[in-house]
C-alpha cells in the first residue's frame, strides 16, 4: 500500500484550512449583502430608527412607528447565525407617532437578527430594516459556598453554615438515597455567614443522605450526610 509522504499531507491540510477559512469568508460575506438587499427592499417608511443594542443581559429593541392600522401588531422575528428567522413574540400599536421598546430576556448566544412585521387587515405588509447584534452570555459564577456542616453525624439536629456573597434566596433539599425528597426548605441568606438549624430530621431513621442547597441561578452545592441513632 502506497502512503503518501509526510510534506503532502501536511500541504494538504494546509489546503484544506484555507479553503475553509475562504469558505467561512464567503459566508459572512453573503450574510452581510443578503442583510444590505434585505433592507433595501423593505418597505420601512412607517417603521423608523430600528435599533438593536445589548443591555447588561438582555438585547433592546427600539423603534419609532406612525400608525397606519389600529387593528395592526408587530411580529418580532429572530435569526441566528444561520438566518432562519422565527417569530417569538408581539406588540401591541399604541396609537399615533410612537416610540416603542421591547426587551429579549433570553437572548442567543452569539450574533443574531432582528426584525419587525407587521401585516394590516387587507394585506399589506409593512417590515423593518434588519438589526444585528453579537450577545455574549456571562458564565454563571458562584454567589454561596459552604462553610460547614455539623456535627457528623448528625443526630437530634442538623447545623449548616453558608457564607453568601450578596444577599439572596436558596433552597435546601434533603433526599434519600433513593432521590425520595424528604425536606425542602427556602432560606434568605444575607452577604456574610449564615447558620441554619434543622431539628426536623430528629425523626430520619439511622441511614446516609444526601443535602443538596441552589440559588436563584442553578448553583447547586451536594452535600452526603449520615444520621446516627438518636440517644
């Protein structure tokens, strides 16, 4: 069998990732003149100034409109990287020369488009200019850590420390090792140490659990436990 020598298929992959990097230009390139021919083309002499901007972690939506037809909605449409719009949403016309806002609290991560309609009863359609903009979603960082758990094992009581960077709320669960949730409590925990006291597993037969304590976020902290015979 015939192999080809090291230098090819090195020229080869280099090749390769040119012709994907062309690639990926080409793409960007025909996203950015679709979205030029797109707005151009739209019948926007009724929709002004649509602009898209990011705000802290959610994507603003403004735009001016002059009513045409009080019987007419505006469909909010989004597209990702691949330009397939959908619509995800709808406001309502307010009446007269009016400024509207709208607010996308989920939005996608990445670049996306936007784009308004907005469809009167005998059929004419009027739409936006398309926005882009690029949101970067933060990671989730961790508001509460565990300072403690005591004593182990536990008996009569259960004694949990948690130190809080700012105030907020979390849910402490108990479960068995079967997943069977036990207790579930909401807890406010104010920036510092916190201790929280549970005499309600005095009656938990002697056997190991599990403590599983979240935040608004999803952060979840699991802690294994085991209770001993009461005396």
């Amino acid at each position: 069998m015939d192999f080809y020598p090291a230098s090819i298929a090195v020229t080869l992959i280099k090749i390769l990732t040119i012709n994907i990097t062309i690639m990926k230009t080409l793409l960007t390139s025909l996203l950015i003149a679709f979205v030029m021919i797109q707005n151009s083309y739209s019948n926007n002499t009724n929709i002004n100034s649509f602009n898209v901007t990011v705000n802290n972690e959610q994507v603003e939506l403004n735009w001016n409109c002059e009513v045409f037809d009080a019987n007419c909605v505006f469909i909010i449409e989004r597209g990702d990287q691949s330009f397939l719009f959908s619509s995800f949403d709808t406001v309502s016309i307010k009446g007269g020369n009016e400024t509207y806002n709208y607010s996308d609290k989920a939005p996608l991560n990445g670049i996306s488009y936007y784009r308004l309609k907005c469809i009167t009863q005998d059929g004419k359609e009027m739409s936006s200019k398309i926005g882009s903009v690029e949101f970067i979603s933060k990671p989730i960082t961790e508001s509460f850590e565990i300072a403690g758990l005591f004593p182990v094992p536990f008996a009569q009581n259960l004694n949990l420390s948690v130190k809080c960077k700012y105030d907020l709320q979390l849910t402490i669960r108990l479960r068995d090792q079967s997943g069977k949730l036990l207790l579930e409590l909401v807890k406010n925990c104010n920036t510092g140490y916190n201790n929280f006291n549970f005499s309600e597993v005095e009656s938990l037969k002697s056997d190991t659990y599990y403590l599983t304590v979240s935040d608004e976020n999803m952060n979840i902290k699991t802690l294994y436990i085991a209770k001993s015979e009461n005396k």
